[in-house]
C-alpha cells in the first residue's frame, strides 16, 4: 500500500472539526462571562463610586482572582472543556494560563519553576500586546491621527 | 523487517500497578495495586509515576519469588525527557540496565529487547518494564494539567501506571514465542492532537510484516490486541487491512479502548501510553491465556515518536509498532 492511499484512508476517518455544540456552548458559555463582568462592573461604578473606566480595573482583577481560585481547586480545565472559547477568549482564559503554568512549575522550585515558566503561555499574549500596542502608538504619533 | 522466533523464553511473571481513574474503568480489580490518588503518596507527579514503577516491580518479583540478585539484566523505558523514571527508578536496583524509548510502543519493545537476552544466553531472568503518568506525559507533550484549553474529541488520555514481567527460560503457562520489530513509518501526518491516525499505519506495516514472515493470518490468532491506537485509530486500522482483501475476522482490538470505558469517562478517543498497552496485557490479557480462554495473542504496541519542538518546527509525526506473541502452554 503506497502512501497516498494510506492518506485517503485515514482523510476518511478525520473527526469534523468545530462541531456546533461546542459552538453554540462556546457562545453562551463567553455571553455569561460577559454577563457577569458588566453586572462586576455596575457593582463597583455604584458601590465604589466610580467612573465606568475606573471601575473596569477591580472588575478584571476580580475575575482573575476567581479563575485563579478555580484553577486552583482543579475545576477549572474541566469547565474549559465544556466552554471551549467561552472561556477562553476572556481574561480569565489569560488568567488561568498563569495560573495553572505556575501551578505546574512549583515542583520546580521558585526560580525555576515558577519564575521560568508562569508566562510560557501567556507569554505570546504579552508579548505581541505590547508589540502592537508599540506599533500602533507609533503609527498614531507619525500620522496625527 | 525480521520475525525473531524464541524458544525458551516465558514469562515468569508480571505485575501491574495503575492510578485512579484505571481502576475505576472496566478492568477494575485485575490490577495488583492501585492508588485512590494521581500523587500515589507522593509529592510531585514524577515521583507518583516512580512510585507506579516500583509497585509494579516489586509485586512482580514477589510473584516470581525471586530477589535483585537475581535479576541479570533490566530494560525498560518511560515516556519523561532522559527516561527519567526509570533511569531514577533504577538507582535503587542493583542490575544493569538498558534504557529504551519507543514512545508508547515501549511496553513490547523492553520485552522483545530482553527477550532477546534470555533467548540468546546472555540472562536467565531479565526483567521488563514501562510506565507513564497522564499528568507528567500532559505538561511534557501538551499543556500544564491545569490549562482550561479545550481537547479535540480526537485526542487520546494518557494512562497512569506501570507494567513490569519478569522473562527467563523456566517453563510457565505463558510463552513468549515470536517477535518482530517494526520499522519507523511516517506518512507525512501532522495532528499531534490525533495519534490514533498518526499510528495506525505504524501498526498496519508491522502486523503486515509479522504476517508474511510467519506465513500467518488473522485466522492463527486468537486475538490481537494494538497498543494505543484509540476509537479512530482502531478503525483506520481495521480499513486498512480491508482494503488488502484481510478481513480482521473481529480479532482485532484495541487496549486503548479497553483499559476505559469510553461513554462513562472523560478519556476523549480513548487511552494511551506505554501503560496502557502494558496494563491491558498483564492485568486482562494475561489473565485470559492463564484461564485458557486465549491461546494464542499477538501484542502490537503503537508509539508516536513525536518530538515537541519537532512538532512546532512544523515536522510531522514518525511512528512505530513492535509485534509480540503470547501463547499459553498446555501444561506448566
């Protein structure tokens, strides 16, 4: 059997990707992280009295310290499971990276567990969020805009 | 591709040690220690996966009754960088060792090594073993355990646990007669989210193989049982050998959809590892050959020899399959 029929055998078993539950469980699952960040929000704009700006810093601290808490526990990665991008696309995706990237290290030490490896997926984040924040701040300053 | 024949190897005995989530699956109760937690008592996931090992050997040379002295020479193998856990498992052992690595193929790779030994002259005992671990296998080839990424239905869940036999020239009920070493096969696959299909090909050339240089058909075995190859992987395979005109004759299956029950729990296409294959074969293959009800099994543990760096460097997926038969002799 030559490799190409070998290929068209195996192309014939290929799992479809991106099924429409997970789509929809996605949708919903990321509508009421949404939910609950902008109920977050009034709750600190009228409780703190704060502007809406102001306000969406305790917001994203709050939901990172309840995706660290789940991390933690160990329930978050089966909620991720279910919510796929839900989850993921928020800031609590980005918390639980570190989270659990520092969770995983600690065997190793503060310096080289921890210290080396929390952001070794959240990195990329970082680093090419300041890298198109720096593109574009350039942009703006030469073209006035 | 060469059939070793051996005529004086058996197995002398075997042990299995495996995690939580193992014991709960539909072989609970064949295994001869397992642990209510992933750490096994122990504080880091390399040392819960060293702890497995040591079970493992420990319960299987009580079994043989024999004692370190008497071991002349050990091969076995992990799926850590360096083999960590055997080679930090073996410090304690007084035996020399040889370290192999096949991915998940290293539960009848160790064993056709060492039974070459015994075969050869060169031991009279010579122990086998393999473990693997979901949590270290995970943040070694994917994520951090802890990472909420979501896993596409294709990929396979690591076993935790360990296999360990002793092997030598002393008649017992089960033989090991027959083996054959497969060749790396890599068709250009890339989803290392989906080794089932990566591997079966791997599996396909060495059953192929062991078939032609034996004169031999699904027909002479009982069973034969393919390491890891998961739902997706089993049923390519079963393609495969249908294209050829070679009906499986329902003797195929795969340990990887043994070792768990698949619609209870959360092990996506099924197992993997090299303990999958290892516990399936000693802990239920194993048992059936003492009871009679197999006679004669062939082993055919599938690993996929995937590099993480090499994945990102864009590399596809080299795999292998190592071919052992089991057959169960008439009277001890």
């Amino acid at each position: 059997m030559d490799q190409k029929e070998i290929k068209s055998i195996v192309a014939q078993h290929q799992v479809q990707k991106g099924s429409w539950i997970r789509k929809a469980t996605a949708f919903f699952s990321g509508g009421l992280v949404g939910m609950l960040g902008q109920g977050l929000l009034e709750f600190y704009m009228n409780s703190l009295n704060l502007t809406q700006s102001q306000a969406a810093a305790p917001l994203a601290m709050t939901v990172i310290v309840i995706t660290a808490l789940a991390t933690g526990l160990g329930f978050y990665d089966k909620l991720g499971q279910i919510c796929g991008a839900g989850l993921f696309i928020p800031i609590s995706g980005f918390a639980n990276s570190l989270t659990a990237s520092a969770l995983e290290s600690k065997s190793e030490g503060l310096i080289y567990g921890i210290g080396c490896n929390m952001f070794k997926l959240a990195g990329s984040v970082l680093t090419y969020g300041i890298v198109a924040a720096y593109t574009l701040g350039l942009l703006r300053y030469f073209l006035k805009i | 591709m060469k059939t070793w024949n051996f005529q004086q190897v058996y197995v002398q005995a075997a042990a299995t040690a495996c995690g939580p989530l193992e014991a709960q699956g539909p072989l609970a109760g064949c295994f001869d220690v397992s642990f209510d937690d992933v750490y096994c008592e122990e504080k880091t996931y390399e040392s819960a996966e060293r702890r497995l090992l040591q079970e493992a050997v420990e319960s299987a040379m009580r079994k043989a009754k024999l004692s370190q002295e008497d071991l002349e020479v050990a091969v076995g193998g992990d799926l850590i960088n360096q083999l960590g856990t055997s080679h930090y498992f073996m410090r304690s052992m007084n035996v020399p060792f040889l370290g192999v690595y096949g991915a998940c193929s290293n539960s009848t790779l160790s064993s056709l090594c060492a039974a070459a030994f015994v075969e050869g002259g060169f031991a009279n005992l010579a122990l086998t073993f393999t473990s693997s671990h979901n949590a270290t296998a995970e943040r070694q080839f994917r994520f951090p355990n802890e990472y909420g990424v979501q896993k596409p239905p294709t990929t396979t869940f690591t076993a935790t646990g360990a296999g360990a036999m002793i092997l030598g020239r002393k008649k017992d009920t089960i033989r090991l007669t027959q083996g054959t070493m497969g060749k790396v096969v890599d068709f250009d696959y890339k989803n290392a989210n989906d080794m089932g299909s990566a591997m079966a090909p791997a599996a396909f050339d060495t059953i192929q193989a062991h078939f032609q240089n034996t004169g031999t058909s699904f027909a002479d075995y009982d069973l034969i049982a393919t390491g890891d190859l998961s739902k997706i992987g089993h049923e390519i395979l079963i393609d495969l050998f249908c294209h050829e005109n070679k009906d499986p004759l329902g003797k195929l299956i795969d340990c990887g959809c043994i070792l768990y029950d698949q619609k209870a729990q959360a092990v996506f296409s099924g197992g993997s590892g090299c303990a999958c294959s290892s516990l399936v074969t000693i802990a239920w293959l194993f048992e059936k050959m003492r009871q009679k009800k197999l006679k004669r099994v062939m082993v055919v543990a599938t690993g996929a020899l995937l590099s993480p760096i090499l994945i990102q460097q864009k590399e596809s997926i080299p795999c292998v399959a190592h071919a052992l038969v089991y057959e169960s002799e008439a009277e001890k």
